[in-house]
C-alpha cells in the first residue's frame, strides 16, 4: 500500500498557513478544524516548515501566553521530513517513527500534494490485516 493509495481515499486537502502568521493564528486554525499539525508553506505551496500542537504547548510552556504574539517562522519545525506518493506505509511508518512526530506533508514536483497522520496509517494497517485474516479465513473454508 503505498501514499498515493492513501491520499486517493483521504484527499489532497491540507491545512497551511504562512511563516509569517502570529503563533495565536495557527492556534485558531488547529482548534477550528480538529486537526494537530499545519504545513507552513510560501505562496507557491512549496514547504517551508511544520507546526504541530507540540511544537505550540512547548513554546507555551516557556515564554507563557505572550508566546502567541510570535510568529510562526519562530516556533515551526523548518527542517520537514516529507514523502511522496510512492512511499509504503511502512516506510511512512519507519520514518515517523525514527523522527518520533505524527504528521508527514506529502511533496510532488517540489509541492505541497498532502499530508499524512499517523492515524492515516494506522487506519489502513488495521484495513489491511482485516483483509488479511478474510482471505486467510476464506482459504481455510474453502481447503
């Protein structure tokens, strides 16, 4: 199964926002739309950075509320790990998990093309071996 799999199902749709947006902005977005992660990109789509809840609680944490009047630029993740549409998911997997965050942006030709979660692929593992365990239930009955 691989990313373009997901993303036909899921969507292209992602939440952005610009470097240059106050902290307090991003905060609005995430709550509006239930989401835990914004890709910061320029005008063209082209990703310059990520900002997660984590990112946001941990600035918070140390400069307390005025952390809000900051901008994006200065509490987003600029070096972004990405994919594209011929990962797996289990090289989604392994490389959320070596980098220990949730959100992976999905770059083609140079762009912004979607975002996967971790509750992306943990939705189509599940689906996976759910088929899995049918087809081997349907080998069995049928031996």
């Amino acid at each position: 199964m691989t990313v373009k799999a997901i993303l036909e199902q899921k969507g292209h749709d992602v939440f952005t926002l610009g470097p240059n947006e106050q902290l307090s902005e991003a905060v609005r977005i995430l709550a509006e739309h239930r989401i835990g992660a914004l890709v910061v990109t320029n005008g063209d789509r082209k990703i310059v950075g990520i900002i997660s809840e984590r990112d946001i609680v941990r600035v918070i944490g140390k400069d307390g509320a005025s952390a809000l009047e900051q901008t994006v630029r200065q509490v987003m993740t600029p070096k972004v790990k990405i994919c594209n549409e011929h990962h797996t998911v289990n090289e989604v997997m392994e490389i959320m998990t070596k980098g220990r965050f949730r959100h992976l942006p999905v770059e083609k030709d140079g762009h912004l093309d979607g975002i996967i979660s971790i509750g992306d692929v943990v939705k189509r593992r599940i689906e996976d071996v759910e088929r899995e365990a049918e087809e081997i239930r349907s080998y069995i009955a049928t031996a």
